[in-house]
C-alpha cells in the first residue's frame, strides 16, 4: 500500500473511519464525508483526512468507537478546533482521550442546556484562580460553542472546558486534579487570612501557585520522599525578621496535618516560608 493511502476496517459514521496505514498500525481518521459509501477494505487518502489519532496500545477502543457513533460529528469537530487552538496557545499536545472527553462532555452541556437544565462546576473558583491560562482558553472555547452551535451555555462552561485541558495536560484524572486544587485553595485560603488578599497577578502570586500544585501533587500521589537539602539551619535564618509568615507556615503545617495526614519536612517549611515572605514584601511594595 502507498503511504498516502489507508485501508478502512471500519466505518464508523459518515465522517469517520477506522483504518489502518500501510505500516499496519490502526488508526481514527476523520473528514467531511470520509466515511459515506466506504465500506471494508475501501482505500482512502491522506488528503482526503482532516484529523488522524493512532489507536495506541491500551487505548480503550470500544469506548472511544462507542462515543464517537453518539455523537454528532459537528460537537466532534468543533471539539478537535478547540484542541487545535489549546495546543497551540499552551504549546502542549493532546492525545485521542480529550477528543474523546471534551467531545462527550460539551455534547452532554449542550443537550442539558436545550433542555433547560444548567449544571453548577464544583470547581469553578479553584480552575479561575489556579490555573488562569486554561480558564482563559476555556472562555474561548466557551464562545466557540456558543456560536457554532447557536446556544448560550453558562460562563461557568468555560472552567469546566478548562478543567479537561488541565486533566489532559497534567496526565490525570479529573478526581486527582480536583484534590489538587482543593489542597491549593485550602493553603490559599490560610495565607490571605493570616496576611492579606493578595495581588493575583502578581509575579510572587504565579510563583506561590506553582510551588503549590507541585507541593500538593507530592503530598498526594508520590512515595515518601527522602531528605533533601538541610534545610534546619536556613529555616532559622528565615525565622529572623519573618514571624508573620513563620506563624502562617506553622498554620498550613497544622491544615496539612488535619486534612492530609501529612507532616512538613523542613524543606517544605522552607520553601513555603520563602514564597510567603516574597508574597508579603511584594504587597509592600504596592501599598
């Protein structure tokens, strides 16, 4: 077979095929009409395909088959344009799985919304808040989906849209991610307390949220870690002239205790130290 051709071994819907590539490997090909009047074993051409995934090893095929026969291709292919412009606005790419998500979610939205039923996001604030590039991209999309398919989903849409790309992105479930940012909020919340509403964006506040999602994917998901750097003598170096964030990190360690079961190292008190004094010394400077 020449490269450019690909053998159909299944025709889902008029406008997607299963297929294999001349090197044997299976894959979705999509396209305006690919799929009408194929049938087993019909050749067709690259050029002919808007979008191609690889079926790689483990994906869950008959799940994303199943999907793709339910839902109407224009949701799917508005879908891949949202990807299209999230990738090339977070320089990231995303495997079949998201298509298959977001695809399934924005056509669930869409259908609830026409039958007058909105659905709250349990994590609108924390998606807004800790990651503002994806809710960004998500309020596009948002407008997108309004226009193309002549709805008016909720603004809310957009951190749900947002919170597949952060899933996708970060190579987690959507359970994983939520205790992400439920951890994140928490020691948020702890900090604005004991010092200030602080500039959100700010430099420090950017520095402050990555560090967090870092710190909380650690607590949550890795092994146990080994000690790092000795981090006793610079901690009470720290402590001099810093009682106000010293007694917010001893407030987050008991958070941490309480909710996570989790103990500080110093290193963790370190750190959480030195982006708390930069928090505070940032805000002087504006005030």
């Amino acid at each position: 077979m020449r490269d450019d051709r690909l053998l159909v071994k299944r025709v889902i819907n008029n406008n997607i095929v299963v297929a294999e590539d001349f090197k044997g490997h299976e894959v979705i090909a999509m396209g305006k009409g690919l799929g009408f009047r194929k049938q087993k074993d019909s050749i067709i051409r690259k050029n002919e395909i808007s979008k191609m995934y690889s079926l790689v090893e483990g994906s869950n095929k008959g799940y994303i088959l199943s999907l793709f026969e339910q839902v109407p291709f224009e949701i799917v292919e508005l879908t891949q344009q949202i990807i299209d412009m999230a990738s090339a606005e977070l320089e990231a790419s995303f495997n079949i799985n998201l298509l298959v998500v977001l695809s399934d979610h924005i056509h669930f939205s869409v259908t609830q919304h026409r039958a007058g039923v909105d659905l709250p996001v349990p994590v609108s604030e924390e998606v807004k808040r800790l990651y503002k590039e994806e809710y960004q991209i998500g309020k596009k999309a948002l407008r997108m989906i309004n226009e193309a398919l002549d709805v008016s989903l909720k603004p809310d849409e957009a951190a749900s849209i947002a919170f597949h790309l952060i899933t996708a992105r970060e190579n987690s479930s959507n359970q994983d991610a939520r205790r992400i940012m439920q951890g994140v909020n928490g020691i948020l919340k702890i900090v604005e307390k004991d010092i200030f509403p602080m500039e959100e964006d700010s430099v420090a506040y950017s520095r402050f949220i990555i560090h967090l999602k870092f710190f909380m994917r650690s607590v949550l998901f890795d092994s146990p870690k080994e000690a790092g750097i000795p981090a006793g003598e610079l901690l009470g170096q720290l402590n001099i002239g810093n009682g106000e964030a010293w007694n917010c990190v001893d407030h987050i360690s008991e958070y941490m205790r309480e909710n996570y079961d989790y103990q500080l190292t110093d290193e963790d008190r370190l750190y959480l130290t030195i982006h708390v004094v930069r928090l505070i010394l940032e805000s002087r400077k504006k005030h």
